[in-house]
C-alpha cells in the first residue's frame, strides 16, 4: 500500500528528530486543559509574518475574550513539519499544540496520511467568502480541513523604464500569451540590452506557476502521476525551453541571485507572487519604475488563464486538542472572517490573504508610489479570484523532485515527451 510506504519513510526521515520531541513530550506531560483558561498553543514558522498574524489575531479575538492567551510556538518549517509527522506516525498526541500552520501543497498529505488527526472545519466559517482556488487548496474528499490564510495569487513584475525604452506601453502587457511574451522580450534585450526573466535551471517555481494557470497538476485527484499525455505541462516545458534557449533569460543559481537580478536592475520583469512584493522594493531607489500586470497564458490550451499561485499556507485544528472548539471560534472570528483582521495584517506585515471581503477594504486599495501610484494589493487580490482551482494531491514535492530531473535534457534539445516519460518512471518509483 502506498499510504504504508509512505509512513514509513516519515517515519525514518523523522527518526533523528524522536530525541528532541520526547523532551518536548515531557515538557508538557500535563494535558492541555489550562485549568480552565481559554488558551490555545499555536505551531508556527516565520515569526514576522506568520506568528505576527497570529498576534494580531489573538489581539483581536482579546475585545471580547479578555482572558484569552494563545502561545505562538516559532520554529523552522522542516522542524514544525518532522515534530509533527514524528508524533503523529507514532500516536503521541501529548505535547501537540491546538492549531499549526500548514503549507498548502501538505494538506492532503496530512489528511490521508493521519486518519482522524485533525478536524473536519467544514460549515465553521463561510468558505465562499474565500478564493476558489484558496478553498479548493483546503478540501479533501469533500470536506475543509483547514483555514484558508495568505495567498500566493501570481503576476508579472516588470520594469517600467526598461519596456518603454523599448518602445512599449502598460497595455502591451495585459492579458498576454507566452509567444508575445518572449516576443517582447527579444526586443527589450535588443533595445536595451536587459534580460526580460531569470532561469533556474535547479528550480521548480516556474513550470507549477504556467501548469496551474492551466488548471491542470502533476498528478490526478486519486493520486496518480499525470505525467504522460499531459498537454499542461508539455507546453509548461516548451515555454520554459523556449526562454532558457532565446537569449532572453539570464541563468540564476539560488534564492540571492534571483533577488540580486531584480534589485541590481538586470531584468525587465519578475514572474513572482504578491509576497515578492517587500523585496522588490527593498531597492528603494527604483520607486516609480515599476508597474503590475497579469502573467502570460498558455496559448494552445484551452481555459487557460491569466492567472495563477505560487505557494500559500493555512491554519489547522488537531483534533486531538482538548480546546477544540476554542481553536475554531478564535480561528473563524480572527483568519477565518474579519475585514480588520486582513487589513491590519496587510498595514503592518504586507500579508495579503484570501478573504475576498477584505479586498475592498481601505488598506487594500491603497495606492502604492513605489509601483507607479497602482493599488497592487488589490490587484493580485483581483487575480486570485481567477486562478483555476486545481487538487494538488499527496506528492507535490515528489513531483517536482522528479520535474527537475530533466531539465538539462529538455533544454540541451531532448525529446520533451520521453523527459515525461522518465520524470512519470521515477516519480512512480519514489511513490510507490
């Protein structure tokens, strides 16, 4: 059986970390009741946005709970994540807390692989007042598992000064297919002498961004490579061969050369979520020089859109907390539907969350000098209403593993459908 397979490897990777979680186990021997106290324990990574949401939250919730705590546990997101595979694989529910964030792409993971570990929160908030695509990241057999929060509602970033240099205007972005895109592209080069995107050819970021604009994944919704005869991801690959071979791309290895090619001004666009948002304008000296529009869409699918995510997480209640109901009502009060609460997080963190209500909303559609005086939060927040809702299944990470495998052949002029063929054998293997 796959889902045995697949605890057992949890359970091998985790091994290393049974030492550090059995002291934590001890830590807490005392059930989490609090002797009464509305409190909740919350497991969370990235302190300055993800716990500060929770902080806001729990601010929030406080004008009517004013004997409520909740504790936010910070730790890195391979440690949240082998703490919490560790205990569940093992069946210790002592010392896990209330509430944890998960990355969207682990939700079904999780769900199918911990039966009855956490709580059906279907019906607990209106989740139609929710992205679509959001919701869809959220559901399992039907059911919500999870709270939605941040999106990761995808644009094209580009360079105002570079395109008009090169003779084009804002509308010659919009709404644009990959051909015009790489067209464009030819004659910013030519015309300026500026790359128009960077390549990673060790990265699987942009392949997922194009396939989900597309509505299609690297697997089916019971799990199955979907590999072969896959007409998403074929054309995802020819557009990324295309670019990484027409001289427009610049070749970057790793996360600061990719920021280093946008604030030291070396490419015209940026194909990124909102939450690039900060760091691109952490170069302060480029304000004014930068505007927003839609990325390109595959041309010869059907449905396609000009829109898509990149990445994305949301909140989950364990169902083994002796504070259940509290979790939810905080949760559904808080993240799960207040205008203040998104608007508070965007003011103060640069959060952009899903919940549709807030996009209108003061701080949403403020206008932003940095990007030419366009409300760009309220933008993207306009676009994820468009991305298509796609099941993304138990092995994303599996997939893209796989994905990058072939790279170098596709790029170096291999046959695209026999890289299919190979990343669908090897991803079968690490599955199966």
């Amino acid at each position: 059986m796959k889902i045995k397979k697949l605890l057992s490897t949890i359970m091998a990777f985790t091994m290393a970390t049974t030492v550090l979680v059995g002291c934590s186990n001890k830590a807490k021997e005392e059930p989490n009741a609090n002797g009464g106290e509305k409190k909740l324990v919350a497991w969370c990574w990235d302190q300055s946005f993800n716990g500060a949401a929770l902080k806001i939250a729990e601010e929030l919730y406080k004008k009517d709970n004013s004997d409520f705590t909740l504790e936010i546990v910070d730790m890195s997101k391979i440690d949240l994540e082998q703490k919490l595979n560790t205990n569940l694989v093992s069946g210790v529910t002592t010392g896990l807390p209330d509430i944890i964030l998960a990355n969207d792409i682990n939700i079904a993971k999780y769900i199918n692989s911990y039966d009855g570990a956490f709580t059906d929160l279907s019906g607990t908030i209106k989740f139609d007042e929710f992205s679509k695509y959001k919701v869809d990241s959220v559901t399992v057999n039907g059911k919500q598992y999870a709270i939605p929060f941040d999106i990761g509602s995808a644009g094209m970033f580009y360079r105002r000064d570079y395109l008009e240099q090169a003779g084009f205007k804002p509308e010659d972005l919009q709404n644009i297919t990959w051909e015009k895109y790489i067209e464009i592209g030819k004659v910013v080069k030519e015309k300026t002498g500026k790359d128009m995107i960077t390549v990673n050819p060790n990265e699987d970021t942009l392949i997922p961004i194009i396939m989900n604009s597309a509505g299609s994944w690297f697997t089916t919704e019971d799990n199955k490579a979907n590999f072969v005869g896959n007409k998403a991801l074929e054309e995802s690959l020819k557009v990324f061969k295309e670019l990484s071979t027409s001289g427009i791309a610049k070749p970057v290895t790793g996360w600061s050369e990719f920021v280093g090619s946008f604030n030291n001004g070396d490419v015209a666009t940026v194909i990124s979520a909102v939450w690039q948002i900060p760091t691109i304008m952490d170069a302060k000296d480029q304000s004014g020089k930068w505007g927003v529009a839609p990325i390109p869409r595959l041309s010869n699918i059907e449905g396609a859109k000009n829109a898509s995510n990149e990445g994305g997480s949301s909140w989950m209640v364990l169902e083994s907390s002796k504070s259940k109901d509290l979790a939810i009502d905080f949760l559904s009060k808080t993240i799960g539907g207040s205008s203040d609460f998104y608007s508070e997080f965007l003011t103060n963190n640069g959060g952009v969350g899903s919940y549709t209500k807030a996009f209108e909303s003061e701080a949403y559609s403020k206008e932003i000098e940095f990007f030419g005086g366009e409300k760009v939060y309220q933008i993207f927040s306009e676009w994820s209403k468009e991305v298509p809702g796609i099941t993304v299944g138990m092995y994303t990470q599996e997939a893209k593993d796989a994905l990058k495998t072939e790279f170098s052949n596709i790029v170096n002029g291999g046959d695209i459908n026999k890289s299919l063929e190979a990343m669908q054998n090897l991803f079968e293997q690490q599955v199966q």
